[in-house]
C-alpha cells in the first residue's frame, strides 16, 4: 500500500453546486468567446493591453500558485527531506490543476485559438522569444505532472504491475519536474526585461526579475502546501498536521528574507527608494505588496506562533496574496503601455477566470474523493 487513501463521501455537496453554477456561467461566456462573438464581444483587451487577466491570472499567477509540487520535490527529492513526502500526492494534483486550467486560461486568450498547435511545430519557432520557452516547458510540464500523478489513478485501477513499472522511471520525471518550473518561472521574469519602459520602475529591476519570479514561485509552492493541507483538515475533518506544516514552513522564513533583501537592495542600487514614499499608486501598492511579504515572516520567526496551525495559515495566506499582487502590479496594474490606452477586465473575462478557478476546484474535490491522494491518518 502507498499510505494513501481516497476520502469517500458524497460529491454533490453544496459547495460543490456553488462551484458548478460558477462553472456554467463563465462556460457560456467561453462559448460566446469562441463559437459566437468572439474575443471582441467578451473582453476588454485592445492595442496596448494584448493581454489582461486571463494571462496575468492564469499563467502568471495561476502557475505559480500551482507551484506545490515543485516546491516539494525540491524539498523531498534534492534536500532529502523524506519526512515531508506524505505531502507530494496530493501537491501534485493541484500543481497539475492549476497548470492545466493555466494552459487552459492561455487558449481563452489566442486570437487565433484554432492554430494552438503551431507552437510544437520547430518549423515555427522563435528562438529569440521568451514564450516560446515558457509555453513549450507549461505544454511538457502538464505531462510531467500528469505522469507523476499516474500512480494513484493506477493504484485506484489495482494495476499493481504498471505502477511498479511507472515507478522505475519517476526519477528522470521528478528531475524534469524540478527542471521544468525553474526554467518557465523564470523566464516569467524575463517577461518584465523585455517589456522596458512599460512596467513600472518599482518592478522593472533589470535582469534581477527572473531571480525574483522563481523565488515568489518557491514562496507561493510552500505556501500553497501549508493552505492545501490546512483547509483540507478543516473541511474533510482531518487531523492537522501542524507539525509537518511547521518544519515545511522554515524553509520559508529564508525564501522570504532573500527575496525582501534583495528587492531592497536593487532599488537602493538603482536609486529607486525614493519613489516607494512618492504617494502614486505605484508606491502605495508597493508598500501594501512588501507588507505582506513581512507579516508572515514575522509569524514564521516565532516558534510559538510557526506551531499553532492558525498563525501558519494566516501565513500562508498573506504569502499567497503577496505573491499574487507582486505578479499583478508587475504585469497589469502598474503596466502602462502609453498614452490612450486603458483598461479592466469585463464582466465576462472575470466569469472565465472564476469558472477556470471552479472547474479545478470541481476536479479536485472529485479526485481526492475517489483516488487515494491525502495520506492515510491509520
């Protein structure tokens, strides 16, 4: 046995209804967007913002937030943490989730949706373009994960013999897997160099941003473990596991320091410190952003409050959202593409994003009720 087990229990549960209302709202938005009236009709994308909350959500922050699998496999597999591994199955299901609503989320914003595969032709490609790398490792990384996910469904099935089989060659796919999110989420970062004058200078910290992306994707795994994990125990009527969650939690406290060291110290290199107390929104959201990076630092530098499970999920939380408005205010809403273009996102952009969101939270709540993917408390 693996020492995992599917929770059980009844799927259409109200929550879940919730969940699926949302799903259908935002599904007759998609079918306006790609049967109907097209990209036009449902967003508010124009010639200086070819892309908004659909990229911006689901490929730079969504992915990052589904970095738990990475951060764990870093943690399990290169730092030898074994204790940590009851948490990788199911770090793995939302990391291909969230990976694969992301992907799902870019082909929302294809103008040309129906050439999707031109991309895995090398006759196509541009080797001077930074998506091009951050879309074929996305495309490969959704494998990957769908085949480190594999043994469960295998497991499910009694198919004792292929599992064995998948399990010789984990390896060279948790090498992958590691390989993979290091090269995209920094490339993510690279982004922010090539765009020049049009991001903000608060966040435009040259040839640093691939180094800060990776990192608040680190940030982001680690936390979305600890949230996972803390909600699931709550919501399943789990055990906590509080001291799991505490240890996982000190590799953090390094994460967070290095990143707010650095980022101040660049600025104060650039001579950038000054515009953080200019009074725009730029240096109001900057000032919000960095607030949260250092409550849970604060949090996670006591002892007493890293082993109480309340103060780690107020931790993680602030870290979710510090990343997330790191990723936002680099990439939309500090973005300034020149003068006469403005925007924010439709009513119908924001129902795509929030049906993707419900779609994977659908999945996974099916997934973990019928495949053995929270460990076994026995």
């Amino acid at each position: 046995m693996s020492g995992h087990q599917a929770l059980g229990g009844r799927i259409l549960t109200k929550p879940f209804m919730v969940l699926m209302v949302i799903w259908l709202i935002g599904s007759f938005f998609g079918v306006q967007r790609f049967f109907m009236d097209g990209m036009g009709a449902v967003s508010n994308l124009n010639g200086g913002y070819a892309w908004g909350i659909w990229v911006v959500y689901d490929v730079v922050v969504g992915t990052a937030f589904a970095c738990g699998g990475y951060a764990l496999a870093i943690a399990v597999y290169v730092f030898n943490k074994g204790r940590y591994h009851p948490l990788v199955r199911s770090a793995v299901l939302a990391s291909l989730l969230g990976y694969a609503m992301g992907g799902f989320g870019a082909f929302f914003d294809m103008g040309r949706f129906w050439q999707f595969y031109e991309i895995f032709l090398p006759k196509n490609w541009n080797f001077n373009a930074v998506m091009l790398e951050v879309g074929l490792c996305v495309a490969i990384y959704i494998i990957v994960l769908f085949l480190e996910f594999a043994p469960a469904v295998l497991e499910r099935l009694g198919m004792r013999n292929a599992q064995n089989t998948l399990n010789k060659v984990l390896f060279f796919l948790i090498a992958l897997g590691v390989l993979l999110p290091t090269m995209h989420q920094s490339s993510l970062g690279s982004l922010l160099i090539t765009m020049g004058h049009k991001i903000h200078p608060l966040w435009q910290t040259m040839h640093f941003q691939p180094l800060l992306a990776l990192v608040t994707a680190l940030i982001m795994g680690f936390s979305i473990v600890v949230f996972e994990a803390s909600t699931s125990a709550v919501s399943f009527g789990r055990q906590p596991e509080s001291s799991l969650l505490s240890g996982l939690s000190k590799a953090v406290i390094g994460l967070l320091s290095f990143f707010l060291l650095v980022r101040v110290v660049i600025l104060l290199l650039q001579g950038k410190l000054g515009l953080i107390f200019a009074g725009d929104l730029g240096s109001l959201l900057f000032l919000f952003e960095m607030a949260l990076f250092i409550i849970p630092l604060v949090i996670l530098l006591s002892p007493a409050r890293r082993s109480r499970g309340s103060q780690l999920l107020i931790a993680a939380v602030s870290m979710l959202f510090a990343g997330a408005m790191y990723r936002f205010n680099a990439f939309l809403i500090t973005y300034d593409p020149g003068p006469g273009y403005s925007y924010f996102p439709s009513t119908p952009e924001i129902m795509i994003t929030l049906s993707i969101i419900a779609l994977e939270l659908m999945i996974y709540l099916v997934l973990v009720k019928t495949l053995p993917v929270l460990h076994s408390e026995a």
